[in-house]
C-alpha cells in the first residue's frame, strides 16, 4: 500500500506560489502528526512545516512566514501553501510523519519544486 502520495510540484519563478498536496493513507493520517519535508542535492532533508491530528500547524523558525501547512479530514490529504518562493525553495517535498521516520513509514516519490526564472 503507498502510503504518502505528493503532488502540485513544478517550475515557478521566484516570488510566486504553489500549492503542494499529499495523500495520506487513512491509518496513518488519523494518528500521526504529519509534515512537509524537503531535500535538495547536497543538502539533508529538512522539516519544512507540519500539523497535528487537530488541525494546529507547526513551523519551524527559519520557515514561518511564507508556508502554510492545512488539512482536510475529508479528504485524507495535507496540503502546503507557498508564496513568495525563492530559489532556494528548490528542493523534492515530501509528506510523512512527524518527528521524522516515525512509525517506520516508506517515503512517496516527492514532488519536485524548482523556482528559477
């Protein structure tokens, strides 16, 4: 069973937005705090924004201002919203637990962001 399914990645030039979707497999989404990560070449991933069960979204310092992490219960997917996105954004986002590796889940496949002109 694939458990995290991203998508909405693309090429957007710097200073506009995007908004990335995960898919999340129901035995996961309903227990686990889940969050973006990303990872760009050279680099180790890095936790970009996450969300509690109950909806309370959690950012890192270095990234509050531009990301906003949701979720819809509904759905069984989280979402992250970017604006003004820089060129170092340029990284694959990922969905997972949260902290990380919790509950030993496989990664998806990422989506790949690139913000160039």
């Amino acid at each position: 069973q694939v458990q995290f399914v991203e998508s909405g990645g693309g090429l957007v030039q710097p200073g506009g937005s995007l908004r990335l979707s995960c898919a999340v497999a129901s035995d996961i989404f309903n227990i686990y705090t889940l969050g973006w990560y990303r990872q760009s070449p050279g680099n180790q991933r890095e936790l970009v924004a996450a969300i509690s069960i109950g909806g309370i979204p959690i950012y890192p310092e270095s990234m509050k201002g531009r990301f906003t992490v949701f979720r819809d219960n509904a759905k069984n997917t989280v979402y992250l919203e970017m604006n003004s996105l820089e060129p170092d954004d340029t990284a694959v986002y990922y969905c997972s637990t949260v902290p990380l590796g919790y509950g030993g889940y496989a990664w998806g496949q990422g989506t790949q962001v690139t913000v160039s002109s």
